[in-house]
C-alpha cells in the first residue's frame, strides 16, 4: 500500500499540555550501533569529518549495556508506546541484535518495536530470525534502483538483485511484522520512481518515497543535497519556538549518552549520561529539566543541536502557546 510517511505517526495524538510532565517517556530509541556499512551521501553518520568536528565517536551497543537498559526501563513502571531499536547506525551490524530485540518482547514493557535497517545484510536465515524474534514493524530503506545508483548515493557496490531478492524472501517469511520500504528521493527520476515501486511494491506492507531530512544541527551541512525543501514525511513545515520531543522522547546512544530525540546526530542535545545515571534519573534529572527549560524561554540556542533544527518545524506538536502554563507546571517542586 503507497502512504506517505507521516501516516505511520500515531493518528490520536496527546493534549500535551494537559499531561506534562509525564512520568515516563512515550517513546524510547535504543542504538544497536553507530556504525554503517553505507556512506549515504545524505547522512551524517556517512561523513568522517562531521563527526569529528562534534566529537563522535563509533561503537557497537555492548548486549550487557543493552539488557541494563532495558532493565532500567522496567523501573518506569509503564507500558512504553514504542521503543525503537535504531538511531544513527545500521542495527543489523551489531551480532547481538537479535538477542537484544528478543530480550525486549520478553521485558513486556512496549506496545511496539520497531527498527530500521538499509537491508544489506538480510539473507534467508537472518530473515528467519528476524520474523521469529518479536519485532512488529521493520523499515527496509532502499537507496536506488540499481547498482550504480547505489555506487553513485552510498559509495557501495551491491548487487541488486541479490539485495532484492533477499528483502522478498524476509517479506514472506514477516508474519504478524509489519514490513515498511521506502526510498530517499535525492534527483530521482520519474521512471526511477516507477522502478523502485515496481521492484518493491508487490513485497512490501506499506511504501513511500520520501524526501531527504534536513537532521537537527542543521547549519553543519546541507543534507538534503539542494533538493527542493519539503517534508521528509509528507507533513506540512510549522515555524515552531519549542520542540515537544524533550517532554516525551528519550534516545539512549551507543555510547551511553543520552539525548532528547532520535534525530540528535551530534550528541549535543544530551538529557544525561546512562553510565552514571538509571534512565529514571535522567528522565527526572537536572539536565533535561534545563533544556526543557532552554526550550520553553525560548533559549532553544543554547543546546547546540536544537539552535538550527531542520526536524523542529516537522514535529507534530506544537507546544508554543502552552510554554508558559508548561514551564509552570514543571517548575513546581524543583
């Protein structure tokens, strides 16, 4: 089924004036790892030097760090709308993914796990393992349409397909999860369009073309690679002052920090540290209580991720006139 990305959004969205502070987050990502084997040219993750000027560095999620977290987790005491196992890198790279997607379902602490991945790895046993090991939504995020253009978009050679044949095989053996394709546009062609839709359309639950994320930090560089300005998602751009991802999104990075969104490349829009901190702390912490507040002054420039943010104006909600009665709320008892 064709959709626009913006659909896979939950469809009944919070007052969220109504309910902040909340006493957990709703939604949760949790990075496999930060590393990738493509070099998209539209990624941050792709760009060596980028990550170096803001310090980054690549490192796989150890499987005792991930089941700490998620033990962590438990202590909200609440059932998590949707925990993510994807941020910056390809999670299908970490040799324990599986292992970490298993011992999530057996936590019982979220509705849905979802994760990400460029498909590269897939073959029919890991396609097996995938479809057993309890996800309910993967999202397969195709290039191109053929080996040149994967060559010319993500600096590697593919056989595709292979690549093809391999998403198929994962899309008959899915069951009850929920397979999701989509294609960047970065100057796709009419008739490329038309390819990616024949080769996947037919393998696929659902499919978009989306356009290219203009990420958080956005003044580093232009990742939308001059394309016409429009929404990844299909959504309408909203000049926003506030960002409601702080009052309800934690991302725990690869390297234990932890960020405010799964769009914080940077690692500069941080809520804590998870090796010092529990998630709980975090969540009720110093740290985020003052971004939250940078936010609701409007002193979002003040955390450097946050100052210039292409994905501000596509958050769904809008918090601004509610900023004031929030910082009021939040403030009470500190």
């Amino acid at each position: 089924m064709r959709i626009q990305a913006k659909e896979l959004r939950c469809k009944t969205r919070e007052s969220l004036e109504k309910v902040i502070p909340l006493p957990a987050p709703y939604v949760v990502y949790i990075d496999p790892t930060n590393a990738c084997n493509f070099r998209c040219a539209f990624c941050p993750t792709s760009d060596k030097q980028l990550l170096a000027d803001v310090g980054r560095d690549t490192r796989m999620m150890r499987y005792e760090t991930f089941t700490r977290v998620v033990d962590e987790l438990k202590a909200f005491d609440v059932q998590f709308r949707l925990i993510n196992l994807y941020k910056d890198g390809e999670p299908l790279l970490n040799k324990r993914f599986i292992d970490m997607v298993k011992y999530l379902r057996d936590a019982g602490i979220t509705d849905r796990i979802w994760t990400k991945t460029n498909g590269a790895l897939l073959d029919p046993r890991l396609n097996q393992q995938l479809a057993d090991s309890g996800l309910n939504h993967i999202c397969i995020s195709v290039e191109a349409v053929d080996k040149k253009g994967y060559k010319r978009i993500a600096d590697v050679d593919i056989d595709y397909q292979k690549f093809r044949d391999n998403v198929s095989d994962l899309y008959q053996r899915s069951g009850n999860c929920e397979i999701y394709i989509k294609i960047a546009d970065s100057g796709l062609s009419k008739e490329q369009i038309e390819k990616f839709y024949a080769d996947f359309e037919g393998i696929s639950d659902k499919i978009a073309v989306e356009k290219l994320m203009g990420w958080s930090n956005s003044d580093a560089k232009d990742f939308t690679l001059g394309t016409d300005p429009d929404t990844y998602d299909g959504g309408v751009f909203e000049d926003k002052q506030v960002c409601a991802y702080p009052f309800y999104v934690l991302a725990v990075n690869a390297t234990g920090l932890v960020s405010v969104c799964g769009n914080d490349w940077s690692q500069k829009a941080l809520a804590g540290d998870n090796r010092k901190m529990t998630l709980k702390e975090i969540w009720n912490g110093e740290q985020l209580y003052q971004l939250r507040r940078d936010h609701l002054q409007l002193d979002r420039s003040k955390v450097a991720a946050c100052a210039d943010c292409y994905y501000l104006k596509i958050v769904p909600d809008n918090i601004d006139s509610y900023r004031l009665k929030i910082l009021d709320k939040i403030s009470k008892g500190r």
